[in-house]
C-alpha cells in the first residue's frame, strides 16, 4: 500500500499507539445497531483493517493528524442523520463516511462521545466497514485523514462548486502522498456500487511526490 520509501512513514509502533485511546468501535449499543454484520464492528476487526493505512500514511501527515488534529476515529452502523430502512438495506447518505472537527450535529452517536474540544473526528460508517473491499477501505479512510489534515468539516455548508474544489483538492493530495491506487479503487467502488453517488473528487492526470516530510 502507497510507495513511500521507508523510514518515511508512519510504522506500526505510532499505528497501534493510537488505537487506545482514538478509536471508538461499537457504540453505542452493538445490539442496537442496524446492521446483522456486528463482528465487523468490533474492536479487533477494526484494528486489523486500520493498521496497514495509519502505518503506511507519511509520518509527519500522521503526526499532524494525531497531535494537531487530535483525531478520533468512530466505526459506527447508526444511520448519520435521519433515514427511514429497513435493517439490511444501506443508504449513500446516512450511511457514509465524514470527518468532522467535534460532534456532528446531525449524528447523534458522535454527541456521547465526549471528545476532547478541539479535536477531530473520522466516522467510518457502514459503506466503508461492511460494503468496501481492502484498497477501497484504504482509499475511503485516507481520503477522510486529507479532509482532516486540510480542515474541511462537513457541515461547513458549501455549495457545489466548491465542494467540488474540496473534493478534486483533497482527492489530490492523497495522489501526492502516494495513495493514488487507493483513492482510485475507492472513487470506482462508489460509482460501481452506487451509480450517482453525489459530489465525488476526480483524480488529477499526474501526481507529483510531495516528498518524505508531508
Ligand atoms: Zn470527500
């Protein structure tokens, strides 16, 4: 996964230091969430598939996100916002992955979290941890670590034109840190999977490396 050399990434030993006390699985009730696909929640599964993407991100993007950003990372089934289905069904919306500065006001679970003020928030909803195969998982997670890493929240209520600019921004900044192959499997598992999936970034013609220190 990605191509940086090593010795510029951030390594496991800083993955698995963050798991801890940033990631939150299952909340919060595992019994009460909508979905027959629990196991994928929990902690471990969770962890297993994190790992390789925070370890191979640059060091200094990862350190960015950890101490600047303060990020936490929520695995959660709950619908963000409200959405009438049924059980097994999954929606675009309601169902999708976002970053966050805090709570979002739309999504209840985040509320309860009690995070630290300040700090930042990946939700990795049932998209991601249910329908997503590995490189497009990867993808989803490194293109909400960019929204981060840039300050885009999600309730910023920008028009279309420049979530656009956000997007095709963001999409090409994990091409630059040598995600380019992931963040392409998961633009194609969105399309694949969900046809019209909203604003989606596009992928420049070229990435130029932005070097070892992003
Ligand atoms: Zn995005």
């Amino acid at each position: 996964m990605g191509h940086l050399p090593e010795g510029t990434k951030a390594g496991v030993r800083a993955a698995e230091a963050f798991f801890p006390k940033r990631l939150v699985c299952n909340f919060p009730d595992p019994e009460a969430l909508a979905t027959a696909r629990r196991q994928l929640y929990r902690r471990p599964a969770v962890r297993r598939r994190l790992l390789p993407v925070l370890a191979n991100l640059p060091v200094g993007f990862f350190d960015r996100l950890v101490f600047d950003r303060e990020l936490h990372i929520l695995a959660s089934a709950s619908a963000s916002g409200p959405w009438v289905g049924t059980p097994g069904e999954i929606d675009v919306g309601a169902h999708d992955s976002y970053a966050s500065c805090g709570p979002y006001l739309q999504d209840a679970d985040t509320f309860a979290l009690n995070l630290p003020l300040g700090s930042w928030l990946i939700r990795l909803g049932r998209i991601a941890i249910e329908l997503a195969p590995p490189q497009a998982f990867a993808g989803i997670v490194i293109h909400e670590c960019c929204h981060v890493d840039r300050g885009h929240k999600i309730d910023a209520g920008t028009g279309a034109a420049s979530t656009q600019r956000r997007e095709d921004d963001v999409v090409g900044l994990a091409c630059q840190l040598g995600f380019r192959e992931e963040t392409a499997a998961y633009l194609d598992f969105y399309r694949e999977t969900f046809g019209d999936a909203g604003i989606m970034g596009r992928l420049p013609a070229d990435c130029a490396s932005a070097g070892p220190d992003s």
